[in-house]
C-alpha cells in the first residue's frame, strides 16, 4: 500500500457547488406530480410562496452510489414537491463538502447533510436543522460507526492498526471521519500521521476497500452495514470489530437560514406527512420508514467533537 495519504480534493469546481455534478444526478420534479419543471413563482396555501421562482433546490449528500440513490430519492423527492406545492429539483452532491459550499452559496434552499457536514454547514452556510428519519418507534433514528478490520489481518485491537493503511470515507464524513478519527486519537494514534490514511470518497468505496483487502482496516457504519448485508455482500465473520461508537443522530434535513420562517414551517409539515415505506428502496438506501422534528441542540455532542479535533472547511485534510 502506497504510504502517501490520500483522499478527494475539492476542486474549484466543486467549490462554485452541485451544478458541476453529473448530470445524471439531477432531477426536476414538480410538486402536482409531472416530470416538467413549472416557471414563476408558485403561491400555495396563504403566506406561504415556494422560493427560488417555484423551484426548490434540494441537495443531498453521496452515502450511496447513484444506481441505487436515485430511484429511491425520485420517489422521496417526487411526494415532498407535491405536499410542499413547489417544482423539487434534486442533486446527489459529488461529495460531502460540494454540497455545504453549494448552500452557502445559495444555490440550495434544502439539503441532507451527515452530521458532521450539518455542524460545518449550520457554521457556514446557516444551514438549520428541521427534520431526521425515524426509527421503529417514530423517535429521531440513530446510527453508529465502527471501525474494523477483514480476518486474518493480524490486526485485533485498536491500537494495532498504528502505521497500517486505513480507509475513511470522505473528510467532511461524521461516521466516516470524524468518530473514527477521534477513537483512533483517543487511543494513541495520530488519526492523520498514526496511519496511512486513504480518503476513499464514499462509504461505499472505504467498504469495498477493506472487503477486498486494500486497505488493512478502516471504518464501517451501520448504515453500509445494512445495505451490504441486504446485498449478500457483508458476513460478520469476516470482520474483526475493533471499536464502535454510542448512537449517533442520524442526518438532518436542513433549510438554508435565511429562508422565510413559513417556508420552514411549511417544509416542516411536509416532511412529517411523507410516508417512506411506500417508496421501493432493494438498495436499503433510506434510512428509516419517516421523518420526525430533529432540534439542532440534537448535534452538541458532533460540535464536541469537531472542537476537539479542530475541524473545520479550511482545515480539513488535505
């Protein structure tokens, strides 16, 4: 393994935010239920005015790859533009910090952020935190992150993975980054240097990267977890878990602040009605059966954290 680091630079761009995403990625779709983006500025029930000209930019962040993200998020996108009454243009972002640079450049009215990129963006982009998935019960859903490392790799305990290769996701990623970071900090190793770190830009791919032994351990959520168990891709066995996390707050759908207060209300009401588990998802790419009210005192303990490892945009690794 080559021992540089190596991870995905935001370029300049991705930094201009998601309209440099492939085109496959975007999708309009408008609120009474056709393919057709509608023009002028739509006025549904009183005080309320779709914004952006009728047209609602959401973004979303790349937890998943495109063939399985899309269809599901069609769907997810197509039942929020018709109880919101406005057009939904959806974005899959190329990558965590596009989509926060996207926002702060007012190029997007809603997004979903991890965690992590929620905190930066609330920081940069005043994004604000207005609903998460729910759980079984209709709480808030939790997820956890892990980090692992494939049998037979000599690694058993957390502090053998010093000076071995190791896969994060993205640098802007809560369960991808920043837990694991942290518990690697918390037990000696220098999350940055202690390691030969591979930015493998997804989730997905930091998988991959440890199934099929490229990297000599790396992090693993729960959520990939899932997904890859649903595909026949991922047997307990094959791991050894070195560490895993307390229950994280799974990701906020976010509205960007200065955004009228009864558009938020509006959008509020909307997500609380959709209905997830009407929409077909084989990939397993959503993350619970609806969304419920998500406070932002709920990502405290995420601010802790990126505090304590000083992060933010213009530190990240580069």
């Amino acid at each position: 393994m080559d021992s540089r680091r190596e991870h995905l630079r935001p370029t300049p761009a991705l930094r201009r935010g998601l309209t440099a995403a492939p085109a496959l990625a975007i999708l309009a779709l408008a609120g009474c239920g056709g393919s057709t983006p509608t023009t002028g500025t739509a006025a549904t029930a009183a005080g309320f005015t779709c914004p952006n000209n009728g047209t609602v930019r959401m973004g979303v962040e790349p937890y998943d790859d495109a063939a399985k993200l899309l269809p599901v998020l069609q769907s997810v996108a197509q039942q929020l533009g018709t109880k919101l009454g406005c057009t939904v243009e959806l974005t899959v972002a190329t990558n965590y910090t596009a989509e926060i640079e996207a926002m702060r450049n007012g190029k997007l009215e809603i997004g979903e952020f991890g965690p992590l990129g929620y905190v930066l963006a609330h920081q940069v982009a005043r994004a604000q935190a207005v609903a998460t998935y729910t759980d079984r019960s209709g709480g808030p859903a939790t997820y956890t992150a892990s980090i692992v490392s494939p049998q037979g790799s000599g690694i058993a305990r957390l502090a053998d993975v010093a000076g071995h290769s190791f896969a994060y996701s993205d640098v802007a990623s809560t369960s991808g980054h920043l837990f694991p970071a942290y518990a690697l900090k918390k037990s000696g190793i220098d999350p940055d240097t202690g390691v030969q770190a591979l930015y493998a830009g997804s989730h997905t791919a930091a998988f991959e990267a440890i199934r099929n032994r490229k990297v000599d351990a790396g992090e693993l959520n729960s959520n990939t977890i899932t997904s890859a168990t649903a595909s026949g891709e991922y047997k307990p066995a094959d791991y050894v878990t070195l560490w895993q996390s307390d229950p994280i707050p799974q990701d906020p759908i976010c509205v960007r602040g200065d955004l009228p207060a009864s558009f938020t209300k509006k959008l509020s009401a909307a997500l609380a009605a959709i209905d997830l588990s009407t929409v077909a998802d084989p990939g397993k790419v959503l993350l619970g059966p609806g969304f419920t009210a998500q406070p932002d005192s709920a990502y405290t303990t995420i601010r802790d954290l990126v505090s304590t490892l000083k992060l933010d945009l213009n530190n990240l690794p580069k």
